[in-house]
C-alpha cells in the first residue's frame, strides 16, 4: 500500500515559517550564551550600554525609533501615489496652509512638478512654488477626505 499525502501551499508556508523561527530562536539562544561567556558583558550595566552604544554608531536607533521620520517618509509614498494616480485621471487636490497669506490653498494634484524629500513643489503661473509637508492639511479625492494631518 502507497501513501500519497499532499501538503497544502498554506501549510506548506507555515512549516517554512516554523522552520525560520526556530532558526531565529536558536541563533539568538547562541548569542546570548556568547555574551555570559564574555567576563565584562556579565554586568546589565554594561550589557545596557554597549547595546545601546551599537544601536546608536550604527544610525539604528535613529531610523527604527524615529516616529516623525517614519510619518514623513509614509507622507512622502502617498503623496507620490496620488500624483501617479492624478496623471491616470483621478481628481486629488492637496490643501496646504498658505502662511504668508495666512489662509488654507488648494492645488490639484496634477499640477504637482515632482515630490523632494520634505517638500511638494507645484507649478503654478510658470513659478515653483516649494510647500513644506508641515504645511499640508488634507487631501481630497472628488470631495472627500482621504488624508489629513
């Protein structure tokens, strides 16, 4: 008599993800084993401290850690998706608050030039005009709300 078993691609994705986390579990197991062996890692102190002082030279802390960096570069991914999506036809239009004028803007999202790291610079009249991220409030899609500071 033949067994024929046939092994689904859900369960097959989760026996792989088993196999990984052990893998991790184990790894980390290993180093943390290292560092009792290690005689001036067997102070927290200076476990604490040198952890961190890694975390820090290595610019980790900043990136992982950082949740205004983490709101601008999602800003930034959406305003470019929405200035895709306005050359394909659909009516997005940006409000910012104008603070020369004292008073809130509205620019069509197609009449965005290009998207720099922190600022949206449009087109308008033949001039570049550079708006601050700080500065935008809302975006509409055909009236509606779809994003707000």
């Amino acid at each position: 008599m033949r067994w024929h078993v046939h092994i689904s691609e859900t369960d097959k994705h989760f026996l792989v993800s088993l196999v990984y986390g052990t893998g991790i579990i184990i790894f980390w197991r290993g180093v943390w084993g290292i560092a009792d062996e290690v005689p001036i890692l067997n102070s927290v102190y200076v476990s604490f401290f040198v952890g961190l002082l890694i975390l820090t030279l290595t610019g980790f802390i900043y990136r992982e850690f950082d949740p205004l960096g983490n709101q601008v570069k999602k800003l930034h991914r959406f305003l470019h998706t929405i200035a895709d999506e306005a050359e394909k036809g659909k009516r997005y239009v940006v409000e910012y608050y104008d603070g020369i004028a004292k008073k809130s803007v509205l620019v069509a999202a197609k009449d965005i030039h290009r998207i720099d790291e922190k600022f949206v610079v449009v087109n308008k009249n033949g001039h570049e005009h550079h708006i601050p991220f700080k500065r935008l409030t809302r975006v509409f899609l055909d009236k509606k709300i779809v994003w707000k500071q």
